[in-house]
C-alpha cells in the first residue's frame, strides 16, 4: 500500500468511526474527565494498548462476535485499523451521571455498539493504582462492546476472563 492510499484508508477509517460518535448534544451534555481521572485513563489506555499491539491479545478480537455473528475483527479489517489505534479513538467521558456509575461498584460503562466509553471516576481511578493489569483489562473488555459484543451470554467475567487469558 502506499503512503498516499494508506493515508486515504485510515481517513476513511476515521470518518467511518467518528460518523458513529455521540451528536454534539450528547456529547456536551457528558462532563470533562477530572485530571485525577483523565491520567488514570491515560495509564490503563496506553497499558492496553501495549497489550493489544501483541498478536496473542489481538485474537480476543476473533473469539467474539457482534450481534450480527460477525467476529469483533472484521469491523476493524474493513476500517484496516489495528486494535491499538481504535482504542486510541474511542473517547473516554465522565460517567458520574450515568445510573450504573451511581451504584458504586462498577468502574467504565459502554452501551454495545457506541464508540465511547464512560469512566465511573472514583472507582476507576482507585482501580487503576491499586490493580493496574486489571484496569487494563477492563478498557479491552469495554473496547470489545464498542464493537458490538453483547453481554449474557458471554457473561462480564467470561469475557474479563477470556481478555485476561489472552492478554495478560
């Protein structure tokens, strides 16, 4: 591939995932991340990251599949996009709103299909420095139902444990 017609494909991929993006209302409605916040995702996304650019890690992507019974990898092979560079796209967001991170125990939150990932704040960020591999594993966990993988089944431990077996 070229330099010109690689550029080409990840702009095009990159129109494909921002046209998927919450609308300008949605997403100024949600609150800025706290900087204690922000760095703990920081800490977890570039973790991931360094695990997904493993292609052991990358095959969690094959192990499930969207609601269509599509393997996760397909939509990032038709965007020619790598697991580590969809993680670096998807925009974290404060989730202190959000009913399930009102409960008090759930640390990111994701609705299945939507590229953004909501931060249960205090939750996350105490996670994130007592566990740091484990908060690495849940932003996989949570990039998995931005593409499209529904929970029960696979139940949430099933997939933490299948990420975990794959990249840790």
């Amino acid at each position: 591939m070229s330099p010109t017609s690689a550029g080409l494909a990840v702009s095009a991929a990159l129109a494909v995932v921002f046209a998927a993006a919450p609308a300008p209302s949605q997403a100024a409605q949600a609150l800025k991340l706290t900087s204690w916040d922000a760095a703990a995702v920081e800490r977890a996304v570039s973790g991931a990251a360094r695990r997904l650019a493993d292609e052991r890690c990358q095959n969690v992507f094959d192990e499930f599949e969207d609601g269509d019974g599509q393997p996760l990898r397909s939509t990032l092979d038709e965007w020619n996009m790598p697991p580590a560079d969809y993680l670096r796209l998807i925009p974290f967001l404060d989730g202190s709103r959000h009913p399930l991170c009102r409960k008090g125990n759930v640390a990111l939150v994701t609705d299945v299909g939507v590229r953004r990932i909501y931060v249960c704040g205090r939750v996350f960020s105490a996670e994130q420095l007592r566990e740091p591999g484990v908060a690495e594993s849940m932003v996989i966990h949570e990039l998995l139902h931005t593409l499209g993988l529904g929970e029960n089944p696979p139940t949430s431990i099933e997939i933490t444990r299948r990420v975990d077996a794959r990249c840790r």
